[in-house]
C-alpha cells in the first residue's frame, strides 16, 4: 500500500535541488552585472570595459589617436574594442555558467537559458 511513498521522498530532494539551482541562477546573474571584463583594440589604444552581461560601463581612449585625419579609423578601433569586451563577456557568463551547472551535477557545456 505504501510502496510507492521511498519516491516521494527522491521528489521531494529533486524539487528542492531545483529551487537551490533557481536561487543560484538568480544570484549569478546578479553577480554578473558587477563581474568586469575588458576588451582592447589598436594595441590597447582603445579599452572598452562591460559588464559580463555585456554592458558597455566604461571606454579609455588614448588620446594619442585623435587626428581628424584619422576618423575612421578610430570608429573601427572603437567599435572593435566595444565587440571585444562583448564577446568576453559573453565568454565569461558561460564559463561562470558552467561552473555552476558543474557543480550541481548537469553537464558543464549545458547551455541554459540567459
């Protein structure tokens, strides 16, 4: 009559893993907002800094590189930082991403919804 009450109890930690894994998706999101990384360009005369959720938050340019001569050049060396930034920001909300899927016991390169 109570066989199947053992199963309960498994659901009962699987539900409770979930909301553990909620509560630290929610956390590392708002972590990711203060997580900083920097992407260059022109050999680091154009510093764009995001957010690993990919906001620009700062640009450094060396005024070395202020020519009217020169205006496209430094749009592109802007631009080019501003993509680099972004795809290590991207590359680091993965890699945080993955170490928390790791540590709950799912697959590292599982991509979860962000």
């Amino acid at each position: 009559m109570f066989k199947g009450l053992g199963q309960m109890g498994d659901m009962a930690k699987m539900m409770k893993a979930a909301q553990e894994m909620q509560q630290k998706m929610a956390d590392l999101q708002e972590d990711m907002h203060n997580m900083m990384v920097e992407g260059v360009s022109g050999a680091g005369l154009v510093k764009a800094t995001c957010s690993a959720k990919g906001e620009l938050k700062a640009l450094d340019i060396d005024p070395s590189i202020f020519n009217s001569d020169d205006k496209e050049v430094v749009e592109d060396l802007i631009l080019a930082a501003i993509k680099d930034a972004q795809q290590k920001a991207s590359d680091r909300a993965q890699e945080e991403m993955g170490k928390l899927t790791e540590g709950l016991g799912l697959p590292k390169d599982m991509k979860l919804p962000f």
